[in-house]
C-alpha cells in the first residue's frame, strides 16, 4: 500500500516541477502590433471585441472579503432588429479555469455574447475570483497560500451576487438573465439556493451543460476524482493556483502534438476524455484557444467538485476535519443546497456527448427543482455535441445560440 502514494508523490513533484520550469505566463496585450515580437500571448477582452467589431467595456468590483473582479459588458449591436430604446440584459457566468473570453474568442458566428449582442442584448461577463483578470486582492497577492483559500462556495456567495448587483446599478433594470456554461451554472443553482431572493432579480436561467447533481460514474469521473484525490495527498487545504494561464500548454501543443498523427492523436486523448470526443473543435487547427485557457482556479475548487462526484450530493464544501465544519456550518457535515428554492423559469441544453453532464445528471436536477418553476429543457440535436462545444463548435450557433434566442423571443422569458 505504501507504493501508490510514493509514486503520487513523483508524479505530483514532477507535474509541479514543469510548471515551475515552464510556467511564465502568457502575456496580454490590446491589439495584435503591440505582440508582434511575442510567440505565445493573448489579446485582452477589450482587443478582441475591438478587432471584432463591437463595442466593450472594462468595469471593476471588489467583493466583502477583498478580492477585486473585473466586468466586461458587450454593447448591443445597434443595427439589431431586435434593439428596442430599453434593452434586455443578460450575465454571462463562464465555466471552470475560464474567462470571460470564452464566451468571445472566435467572433461573431460563433461566439455566444456576440449572438446575444446582434439580438440586441445589453451583455455583461463576469470573471471568478482567481483567473487571469481577478486576481488583485485588497491585502493579500496571489503568492499568497490565503488568496487562493477559496472554493465553489465563494464563486456563488461572494463573486456573484456584487458582480449581479454591479449590473442591476449600472442598468437601471429589475431582471436580468442568467446564462451559465458548465461551473457557471453550478454558481447559479448555488446562488438561488442559497439566496433565494435572487430569483426575484432574474428573468430567466439558462443552464447550457448543467453540472449539479453526478449521479452514476463513467471513466471521465474516475480520471477527475482519481487526480484530485492523488494532489490532495499532497495538498489537503488545496490553497494554491491550479491551472494557470501559462505557456507550458501551448508550448507543449507546438512543439509535441504538432509533430506528427501520433502525437497529435496522444494529445487529443485528455481532452476528448474529459469534454468528450469533439469534431467541431480541433486542438491541432486551432492552437492558438491554448493561450486563453486554463487561466486559473484554486485546487480547493476543483476538491469541491470532487466531493460532488463522489457523494452524488450538491452541498457546500466539505472542509478537511468535522472540527472545522462544525466551526462554519455549525454541523460535522455540510450543508446542500436547496435547489427547491429555485422558481425562476429555466431553461436547459444537454449535450448527448458530454460526460460531464449527463441525461441522468440533468433529470436528477429537474426532478428536484419545483414542479410548477416554468421549465424547457432541449437535447443538442447532434449526436456528437460534447461538454465543452457550447463554447467552441463550429456549429455552436446554429445547434445552440439560434436556438436559445427563439425560445428566449417565443416563450415569453426576458421580457421586460
């Protein structure tokens, strides 16, 4: 028995020494002439709406326990047959290790906040505490063990409701729409459970590859749970940055998966074991997506999803001893999320192919919202669509966003 964890303990010592021999970050500039000397960088949110065409914002929150969050808001495209003189707003929540460039890397066509803007949507883009545009604090640096002491909780409790507020002030509007993508809709269904006065502020909640309720195993969570429980050997707070925004991926991409089939085909095996096999997004054509993501989380996040694949349960996170629980949530176990407390009209995607929310995951969910919260729940007519296409298929747009704007217009939802 005293064999595996000594060969964790490589593996572990080992993946942290790349990093640390690999991990400068990657560089953000404005536009594409201030990076012309450097090989790997990212355009910031502003220089790709810029470049693209639309019109963006820059706006900044700081939250109750000192973490300053940056806010991005798209302008409504004022060619919009849909643009009215009082526009709707909707917030967009990204996914784990993302940004809010996720929701507008490839442009229009493609990109959802732009589909939403071109509809006439006043859009707003939050970023977590942690990823490459929140990470200022009032006190403590990201060096520090303490910046990164965060989990789920803190996303859902502490980031969104100043970032929603920010958003309600700044528009002058009652509602607004939710559209989460994958941990964007865990943060959701965590807020309204938890705060369930927010369901009063919003509209409509779009739940695009819902991750809530894990309720059986398949080789993806077994990978997931096997690595998180092998780092937090080594880490049991998991207060430190796990996935940075770094040139170690795209290097790697560069200089080894780009080399031949083989390589390529050895590259594609974690993601298409994670997201599920994709066709519509290719890591090999389009290297450059590698340089926007991961863009950092806290492990103490990633341990937090964990314990739902483990448990089966959707609850707040589970601290490393009952004394510690019991000192925050004033029981040895934590507490779950009431997800009954959930009234705000929903609406749901399902990718067939995405192993990471599955047709059981998301009837789990649904069986336990209340049954009169008005419901529309669509499977992605594409046999192949995975977990992680809602943001990056080529026909991401025509299978989804399209789609979600009709049943936006036609069911009622987000009306002013």
């Amino acid at each position: 028995m005293g064999i595996l964890p000594s060969k964790t303990i490589m593996l572990f010592g080992a993946f942290q020494f790349m990093l640390l021999w690999f991990d400068f970050r990657i560089k953000q500039f404005r536009t594409y002439d201030e990076a012309i000397s450097t090989e790997f960088y990212a355009l910031d949110f502003i220089g790709m709406a810029n470049i693209q065409g639309y019109q963006a914002e820059w706006h900044n929150v700081t939250t109750d326990d000192g973490y300053h969050l940056t806010l991005f808001r798209i302008l409504p495209n004022p060619i919009s047959r849909n643009a009215t003189e009082k526009r709707r707003v909707v917030y967009m929540a990204h996914g784990l290790g993302a940004t809010a460039d996720i929701f507008v890397i490839f442009g229009r066509g493609r990109s959802i906040a732009y589909s939403f803007a071109d509809a006439g949507y006043d859009v707003w883009i939050g970023n977590f505490r942690g990823n490459s545009y929140s990470r200022k604090h009032e006190t403590l640096s990201p060096e520090d063990e303490e910046f990164w002491n965060f989990s789920m909780d803190e996303y859902a409790l502490m980031d969104l409701p100043v970032l929603l507020d920010y958003v309600f002030e700044a528009t002058k509007q009652p509602r607004i729409t939710f559209l989460g993508h994958s941990l964007g809709t865990t943060t959701g269904l965590m807020l309204l459970s938890a705060k369930p006065e927010y369901n009063a502020k919003l509209d409509t909640l779009i739940l695009l590859a819902p991750v809530s309720y894990w309720t059986s195993h398949n080789p993806t969570r077994t990978f997931i749970s096997s690595l998180a429980h092998s780092l937090r050997m080594m880490s049991p707070r998991g207060a430190y940055e796990f996935q940075p925004q770094a040139v170690v991926l795209p290097r790697i991409i560069k200089h080894f998966c780009l080399i031949n089939d083989f390589t390529r085909d050895l590259c594609y095996i974690p993601y298409d074991l994670i997201l599920g096999p994709s066709r519509q997004f290719r890591v090999d054509t389009e290297p450059e997506f590698f340089c926007y993501y991961p863009a950092g989380i806290s492990a103490k996040t990633y341990y937090h999803y964990i314990q739902h694949v483990d448990t089966g349960t959707f609850r707040r996170y589970k601290h490393e001893t009952e004394a510690l629980n019991l000192n925050v949530y004033g029981s040895e176990e934590p507490p779950d999320y009431n997800v009954t407390n959930i009234v705000t009209p929903t609406v749901i995607f399902h990718a067939p192919n995405d192993p990471l929310s599955t047709a059981d995951d998301v009837e789990t969910l649904i069986s336990r919202l209340p049954s009169d919260t008005p419901l529309v729940y669509e499977r992605v007519d594409s046999d192949e669509f995975n977990h992680g296409d809602f943001m990056l298929a080529k026909n991401a747009d025509k299978l989804v966003y399209s789609k979600l704007l009709k049943i936006l217009s036609q069911a009622g939802f987000s009306k002013l």
